[in-house]
C-alpha cells in the first residue's frame, strides 16, 4: 500500500498520501472513520480500506493529510481522519 501515489484497481485508482494535498487537487470532504479490535495488528489497513471506500462511494480521487491517532487499554480504537480529494 503506497503512501504516496496511485492504488487501487485499474478501473479506480485512488491518490494516497499522509502529506499535504497534490498540486492540482482540491478538498471536497473530511473523511473520518474509526475500527475497535482487541489487537492493533492491522488497525491502519482497515482505516484505510474504509478511506477507500468512502471515496468510491462520494466518487471522491482519494485522499490527503491522512492522520492517526489511538486509545484504549483492553481494546484499541484507531481514528482516522483524511481530506477528501477530487482533481481541479
């Protein structure tokens, strides 16, 4: 999974990237989400497979600025929050 660049399959790919927003893209939404498990293992793929839906539902190019942040001592709740994206 790229933190930067393309993903997804050839009929959709998605712009992926922790970092500020690509030239030539603008925020449409902020997508937020959020995945409860006894085991971190896995916690970040599972934001960021639901980032991608959100963005094939919303029809959205994909992603920016993403960020993480967790709590939790018996289960470990994973936020996710990223900019939504579609090209100029």
């Amino acid at each position: 999974m790229p933190l930067f660049g393309k993903s997804g399959s050839e009929t959709q790919q998605l712009i992926e990237t922790t970092g500020p927003l690509p030239q030539g893209y603008h925020v449409v939404k902020i997508l937020n989400t959020e995945v409860i498990a006894s085991t971190g293992i896995g916690l970040q793929q599972k934001v960021i497979a639901e980032f991608r839906k959100q963005c094939k539902d919303n029809n959205l190019d994909g992603f920016a600025n993403l960020k993480f942040t967790a709590s939790g001592e018996v289960k470990t709740t994973l936020f996710g929050c990223a900019d939504g994206i579609k090209a100029d």
